[in-house]
C-alpha cells in the first residue's frame, strides 16, 4: 500500500509539472521535528549573481497522503521568501538560461532543532549546487536532509534529481550510502 501511494504520489507530481510547464522541487517529510524546519532557495545565476526573484517566480503545494488519481493540486503563491517545509512542493518557473540552487537554513531559523552531541556546532544548514539548465531541466527535484554516518541529521540539505528512499518517511541522505 506504501509503495502504490509513493507511486501516485510521483505521478501527481509529474502530472503538475506538465501543466503547470515548470520545474517542481519537492521536500517530503520527516520527522515531525524536523518538517517544521525550513529551508530557504537561493538561484544564482552563472555569474554568481542572486536570482532568486528577479528570474524566478514560484508558488508551492502541501503533498499530503490524501491523493487520488483525480486530485488536482492547490498551488499559493509565496508572500515573502521561497522555502520549503516537509511535505511540501515548490512550484517555480524560471526565465530560460543556466542557474545554481542551493537551499540553505539559517540559524536562527532551525527552531532549536538538536543535532547529535557529536556534530553539536551551531552553524548554517546548508545543500550542495544543483546546476539547472532550463533547456533540459528534470520536471521533479527533491530536497531531503543530510545524515551522519550513523543515520543522525547532521545540519545540512541534498538537492537531487533521484527520490530519497522511503521507510516510514524519507531517508536522510548520507554520502557514504549513496551516490
């Protein structure tokens, strides 16, 4: 039953990015703690410049279990900044070129969320590059969080192209497991 709901699921999601003729960036949840954590866009271009909101303009969905083979998805537009939170979906259209996203979190927006003793550094959560080539760019990228060699969170984010792994939410990703 899991697998046929993260089946539809990735079918609604690509069904909205024909329609919508975007890129859809896609943070599944996790833990509860850790959902109401945000992450915050930043689009630069080639030359390092921020564009985020001068080239980008992007609206977002919550993704909820709810889902069936007729739902049509609810798309708001953001007020202030693009974030994501998890079980959240970012719609955005870009103007035509080549872009980095990264997200980040700053400090004083992790809501005291504990990392493990062993990484307990306050610092900056923040993701590795996506280079985005909006002639061929992937209807679907996620965002999950990033984890230790022991399966902890350690403050960070990975921008992918492949879906995280699923158990009863979304696998961290940990560098020395995948990729």
């Amino acid at each position: 039953m899991k697998l046929y709901k993260l089946f539809l699921m990735c079918m609604m999601l690509l069904s909205a990015a024909e329609k919508i003729n975007g890129l859809i960036i896609y943070r599944p949840s996790n833990s509860s703690a850790l959902d109401t954590v945000r992450c915050f866009l930043t689009v630069t271009d080639m030359d390092g410049n921020d564009v985020t909101y001068s080239k980008a303009k992007a609206g977002y969905e919550w993704v909820t279990s709810n889902l069936t083979a007729k739902s049509v998805p609810k798309v708001y537009f953001y007020e202030k900044s693009f974030y994501l939170s998890g079980g959240m979906a970012m719609h955005i259209t870009l103007e035509p070129g080549k872009y980095i996203l990264t997200f980040s979190t700053p400090v004083d927006k992790q809501n005291n969320f504990s990392l493990p003793a062993n990484n307990a550094d306050v610092h900056d959560w923040m993701s590795n590059e996506y280079f985005l080539d909006t002639e061929n760019a992937p209807r679907v990228i996620f965002v999950s969080p990033t984890a230790n060699e022991n399966g902890f969170y350690n403050g960070g984010w990975h921008i992918s192209y492949r879906a995280p792994e699923y158990f009863k939410w979304t696998k961290p990703f940990r560098k020395d497991c995948q990729e």
